[in-house]
C-alpha cells in the first residue's frame, strides 16, 4: 500500500512539475488568461 501511494503521489508530482513549467514558460491557461485580461483593460 504504501508503495503505490508513492508511485502515485510521484506521477501527480511530476504532472504538477510539468503543468508549472508550461506556465512559466508562458503558454499555460493562467498566462493566457492574465494577458486576455491585460489586453481587454
């Protein structure tokens, strides 16, 4: 049991690492949406 507790929190890891290098690479949904708004105002 707690060997695929690991082996699950390792992949929800590695996704969250890989969803903030997308953001901070600027093509994420939050950058999208700050420059929409910066854009609209």
């Amino acid at each position: 049991m707690k060997f695929e507790l690991n082996q699950k929190n390792k992949r929800l890891l590695f996704i969250i690492g890989i969803v903030v290098l997308i953001e901070l690479s600027g093509y994420g949904f939050f950058a999208s949406l700050f420059r929409l708004i910066g854009s609209v105002s």
